[in-house]
C-alpha cells in the first residue's frame, strides 16, 4: 500500500512539474493615446504627437506612437517614445531637489513578442528618429537613414532577424529641414514581384527587387517594359 501511494505521489510531481514547465500566456496591451509635443530639429517648434503605454501583464514596459505592424501571429513592431530630461543645469543650480523638465521624443521601433513577453529594440542600420520614414512589408522594414554626421542619406533595407541591412545605398546629401519625416516620402512597396521603391527627391527614383534576402536593382529600361 504504501509503495502504491509513492507511486501515485510521484506521478502527480511529474504532472505538476509539466505543467509548471507550460510557458504561461502573456497578456500584452495598449493604454488610451494621450495628446503630447515633441520639438522640431532646431527647437523652435513643438510639434503634436500622440502617444500610448504599452503594458505587459499589466506592467508597463515603454510608451509608444503611431500604428503596430504585424510581422507574424506572434511577432508585432512599432515606433517608440519617450521622454527626457530638457532642465539645464544653471535652473537647478540651487535647488537641493532639482526638477526635471520632461520633454518627448520619438524613438526607433521596438519588436515585441506575445508568447514570451519579450519586448525589444530593433537596432536599425542609419535609422534617424527625427528624418525617416518607415515603410514595412512583411519582415522587411524600408526607409532614408541618415548618417551620424548628416552628410549623407541612405536607402535602406532591413529584415527582422538579420543583423545588417539587405541594401544601404548612398542616395545623396540630406536637405536638413527643421520638419520632421521631411528626408524621402515613406518607400512604396509592390508584392509581385517584391519590390520597393524609394524617391527621395523629384529627380530620383530608385526601384530595388527583393528576392531571398539579394538585392536587385531595376533600370529605367526595365521598368518602362513593365
């Protein structure tokens, strides 16, 4: 009898340390939007921006704007916001508690996982916060990067998962407006073939194939046969 009862004792430790082992389901939500402002490239200006928290298991994980873009049944991105500290030192020089002075900015995009919770930033290759616009198709994301010194403005073209772009290109000199986006229109892309297309000014047009993780580039010729 009493070797029965340890049997049975241990099947119920095994059931119950499967079931523990059982990834338990996460609950990933969004708050209500909020008005807020964020500054134009010389501060001179303040711009409207909406922005909600994002809430994982009721915590909250970042602050977020601007649509979700959904990769797979299980993986979503979207642009980040946040906020930082605009107090100058001189204001608090003599305050034994000095108060900040938050002030909102658009960051890059975070990739979120909803069966682990995970909640990540992609890092994207000469991505700019302020100038570029981002334009997803399936795990591709398309945009005009600019480069850490603003001399240079880039197409780019990156998959989720790879850790260098499938195309950066040199597409010139950025224009260095004080409005925001204002570098290239977001990239068009096509689905057969898979195709995207960048003009980052009224003399440019440049149309790129994807195929398997190559590049091709497609000449006036081509596309006028089309």
């Amino acid at each position: 009898m009493t070797r029965r009862l340890l049997l049975i004792f241990f099947a119920l430790c095994l059931a119950w340390g499967e079931c523990a082992a059982v990834t338990k389901p996460h609950v990933i939500t969004f708050g209500k939007w909020t008005a807020a402002k964020y500054p134009n490239a010389t501060g001179q200006k303040l711009i409207d921006l909406k922005v909600r928290a994002l809430f994982v298991d009721t915590r909250l994980k970042e602050y977020t704007t601007g649509a979700p873009h959904e990769l797979t049944d299980r993986l979503f991105a979207v642009r980040r916001a946040f906020r930082v500290n605009d107090a100058l030192p001189a204001a608090n020089a003599n305050a034994a508690a000095p108060a900040p002075v938050w002030q909102w900015q658009r960051g890059g995009w975070l990739l979120v996982d909803r069966l682990t919770g995970r909640v990540s930033q992609l890092n994207l290759a000469e991505f700019d916060p302020f100038y570029s616009t981002a334009s997803w198709y399936r795990d591709y994301i398309a945009y005009c990067g600019v480069s850490e010194d603003g001399k240079k403005l880039y197409a780019v073209v990156a998959q989720v998962g790879r850790r260098k772009p499938i195309l950066k290109k040199d597409v010139g000199e950025p224009g260095g407006d004080d409005d925001p986006d204002s570098e290239c229109p977001a990239p068009a892309w096509t689905r057969t073939p898979m195709r995207v297309t960048f003009q980052p000014d009224d003399d440019q047009k440049l149309v790129f194939n994807i195929r398997s993780r190559v590049v091709d580039v497609v000449n006036d010729a081509e596309e006028a046969e089309e």
